[in-house]
C-alpha cells in the first residue's frame, strides 16, 4: 500500500477516483487476509469490507490521502520564501505575475 501512496500528498481526486482507491484498498485486504469459511455450511467466501474494516485497524487509504495533503500544504505554509517556498516559483500573486519571463532571445516559450 505504501507504493500506492507515493507523491499522493500532490493528488486532486475526484469522487469517482476515490471510490476507486478504496476498491483497491479493499481488493488488496482481500488478497492479504484470503477467504473465511462459513461455520454453518463449511463453505469459503470472501470477506465482507465491514469485516475488513474489523481486522486491519488502520484508516482506509482515501483518509490516508486526505491526511497527508493535509500535512504537506501545512509544511508548504510554514515555508517562507528564503527556503524556496511555493510563492517563491509561482511569483508574486498581487501584480499578477505567476509565470516569471517566459521569453528566451525574444521567443514566448
């Protein structure tokens, strides 16, 4: 799960990709914990996300996600521009200048 979360604290999701990491999540616990056998009819069946959810403590990984973004615009905040914070590379916001000089020998790149 920790490959799946690399860089995440830069991602925007959509509901729709949410749903879909939490599928993954579960999908990957499914893997983990294998099937159960029903105690009545001796019967294999896979886990239900409640019980799941019941057997790996940890928060699901779309609250992992939000957490960390969390945590890493808190660190953008508290950058000032002498340690290359974001406002340092995107310019100054109140003249309007958010690009810098985007010419080279005369051409708009």
């Amino acid at each position: 799960m920790l490959l799946v979360l690399c860089g995440c604290e830069t991602w925007s999701l959509t509901l729709r990709e949410e749903r879909k990491l939490r599928v993954f999540g579960h999908m990957v616990l499914r893997r983990i914990f294998g099937p159960r056998r029903d105690e009545l009819t001796r019967e294999c069946r896979r886990l239900h996300n409640e019980e799941l959810n019941g057997l790996y403590s940890s928060p699901n990984i779309v609250r992992v996600i939000k957490s960390r973004r969390m945590r890493w615009a808190g660190h953008v905040a508290r950058m000032g521009e002498e340690k290359g914070g974001i406002w340092s590379w995107w310019g100054n916001r109140r003249e309007g200048d958010h690009w810098g000089d985007l010419s080279v020998d005369g051409w708009i790149i």
